[in-house]
C-alpha cells in the first residue's frame, strides 16, 4: 500500500494572518480474492489441442470477473505439448486493469511442497501487472513439463488441485472527515407492506377462490409484467377493477402479493399453520410456479434456492418435475444428483411424485438413467452420501398425500 501525502500552503498578504494548510492522503491498495479449482480427470482432457483449455468457474475480486485457464497440451505450437499452461484471464470488461497474482499447484502428498509463482510478499520492478483489456491473460505457457508432472505428487486419483488469488490494485483520496452522518437502509418495503395492510387507495380486488385481496394497480403493474399488461395494456381487460385468479391457492398467492409490496417472503409457517419441513417445500414448490407465472424473476430464485435447500426423499420428484416445467436448470441438476444416489433412488421410485414425473416429464427419465450411469462408473460424489433426508411422512412412515 503507497500513501502520498499532499500538503497545501495558503498564506496573505498580511503577515498578521495566520497561514492556512490542507492535507490530504492518496491511498493505493489492493483487494484480494482466493478460488480454487479442482481439475478431475486430467488424462481424459488430455489430447484437446494445443490453444484449447479447460475453465474454473468465473470469480469476483475488485469488481472484476476472474477465471483460471488450464491448458493440458500447452498454449503454444511451439512446445509441441510438452508442458502444460497455466493462466489467470480477466473475463469481464475492463480497461488497464492492474493487479497482483500468484498461482499455486498444490502437492498433494502432505508434504506441501506447493508449486508457487507469486506476486506478492516481494518487491516487483515494474509494478503490478497490468491487463489492458478483456481476455487479456497472466500466467506461464511453460508452466510445467507434462511428463514430470504426470508422475508427480502434484497429480492424484487424476485430479490437480490449483489455488489462486488476486490482488486488483485501485486507489482513493482521503481527506479529513468533519461530520458524522448515518443513513439508515432503505425502507421502501415497508412503506408499501403498510399500504397493503391497510388497504387505503386500493383500486383493484383479486378474487382467489374464496378469498379477495385488495391491492394497488400501480404498484402490481410496477412489480409484475403480467399484471401490467392486464391492467393497462392494449389487450387488458374491461373490468379492470377486478382481477380473478385461478390455478393458485389463496395462501400462496396472499405471499405473492406480500413479496410484490414487501419486497421479502413472508412467514411460511403462520401462512400455512404448519411447521414441517415437507409443508414449507410444498409452500415454495407452488410459490415458484406462481413467481413464473407473473415474471417475478427475483422471487423465482429466491424459490429455487430453498428447493436446493431442502431436498427430500419424499418431495424430490415433484420438485424435479417442476425444475424441468419452470426452467430452473440448477434445481433440476441438484435434484437428479439426488435421485441418482444408490441410497436414494429405490425410495424415490416408491413416492407418488414419481409417477407423476413418469407422466408429466418422461424425458426427464432419460436424464436420471445418464446421471445413474455416471454414478455407477465412478461411484457417488455427493457429500451427502449415506444421507436420507425423510419428510412428508406420518409417525408409522406412511407416506402422506402432499397438499396444501
């Protein structure tokens, strides 16, 4: 970290007054980041090509997106794939962004006898380095001779382990602070929460079965794209004052309509009266749905990662079912690696949402016997293994009809 401190001189013509001085402090520092990335199956990516190599996952340090490239046959012609390469690329825009970097092929022997190339904790003559635009790249093409490395320590059971960091070098200016104000977060959510709960200016009743929500034309066109075209677009209908809902349960949608004002979820568990774990994932299977029906694309995530939570023997089907109806791509992988589980799937199979995915997905089907396969060849790799989560089910480990 440099600090520079400027110093400024006010003096008068008087020589009785007294001279006035400033400072301030320029700040240069770094914001640092860590990823690892574990490459299985190294003598299958063997063989890709010159210039071609396999990806990390993309990571955020200082504002930038980071990801590691690892080249199994080396990134020149020149070297005929003699050595591997290794690389850190900048994969988000950016312009002359400087930074510090160190790559690190762990020993996986225990021994730690770890494989460093490290800017840090040293003087560097050039400074930082700097990367003058997107994809532009850090690293080593002769990072290592392939045939050492193969019969080394740093190559285990066919996987490498490597851990990088980042260090993005930004600046600020620091001066004398003389106030001391606090601001509090935003409070919109609940100004609008008490709106809908005191019902005033309500201008459109929402008919959900047997129950009717008052709310707000404004703030339901504002939140969801589909009731905006309901209510004010070309095609919205004549009787704009009231809305009927139907395929939703009215406990589902009352927590629709809290998200749209409160802009959070509301307690699940005074909503539906119960506080089992099947319940709560039967609230947010249907809250999902509904979220997908009126373009709550933020209320959808929020739905898919409890789902990710909380997968069960006695749910999982169903929630795959609707993984695969609602395009929640994430949930659906998380749901067949569960499946897929020896421990799991002789379960699964004997649960009514199983045969309602037989009917409603059946190419779903062909995904889980791939992902069975797969397990098979190379043995479970959920951390889970062993574990079997029961829900929905009565003290006599029946199982028990899901509905709300």
């Amino acid at each position: 970290m440099g600090r520079a401190f400027i110093e400024t001189l006010n003096a008068s013509s008087s020589s009785s007054s007294p001279a006035t001085t400033s400072t301030s402090v320029s700040v240069t520092e770094t914001v640092n980041g860590e990823h690892d990335f574990r490459i299985s199956g190294y003598s299958l990516s063997k063989g890709i090509g010159i210039g071609k190599f396999v990806a990390s996952d993309t990571f955020m340090v200082g504002g930038y997106s980071w990801a590691i490239y690892f080249y199994p046959d080396g990134k020149s012609a020149e070297d005929n794939a003699t050595y591997v390469s290794l690389f850190i690329a900048l994969v988000s825009e950016g312009s002359d962004v400087r930074a510090l970097f160190e790559l690190t092929l762990l020993d996986q022997s225990g021994r730690e006898r770890h494989k460093v190339h490290s800017h840090f904790g040293r003087a560097l003559e050039s400074g930082p380095y700097t990367l003058k635009y997107r994809g532009s790249m850090w690293g080593y093409k002769r990072f290592f001779r392939r045939s050492v490395l193969e019969s080394s320590d740093y190559l285990k059971d066919d996987c490498l382990q490597i851990h990088c960091c980042v260090g993005v070098v930004g600046s600020h200016m620091e001066g004398p602070k003389t106030y001391s104000i606090y601001v509090p977060p935003s409070d919109i959510g609940q100004h609008f929460g008490q709106l809908l709960e005191c019902g005033k200016g309500s201008d459109v009743s929402i008919e959900v079965k047997d129950e009717t929500f008052l709310a707000h034309k404004l703030v339901l066109a504002a939140r969801s794209p589909v009731l905006r075209a309901q209510l004010f677009g070309p095609m919205r209908d004549q009787n704009s004052g009231c809305i009927k809902v139907e395929d939703i349960e009215p406990p589902v949608f009352k927590a629709l309509l809290h998200f749209m004002y409160w802009d959070n979820l509301p307690n699940m568990e005074e909503l539906t009266g119960l506080n089992t774990k099947w319940a709560s994932t039967l609230m947010f299977q249907h809250l999902l749905a509904a979220a997908d029906l009126y373009g709550l694309d933020r209320l959808k995530l929020i739905c898919e990662t409890n789902l990710c939570q909380n997968i069960a023997i006695n749910t999982v089907a169903t929630t795959l079912a609707l993984a695969e109806q609602h395009h929640c791509f994430q949930l659906k992988s998380m749901c067949l690696k569960f499946v897929a589980l020896p421990e799991n799937l002789k379960a699964v199979m004997q649960t009514d949402g199983f045969d309602y995915l037989k009917e409603s997905c059946p190419r779903v089907l062909t995904e889980l016997l791939g992902c069975v396969a797969r397990i098979s060849e190379h043995g479970p790799t959920s951390k889970r293994a062993g574990e079997v989560i029961l829900d929905g089910v009565n003290v006599h480990g029946r199982r028990v009809k899901q509905r709300l």
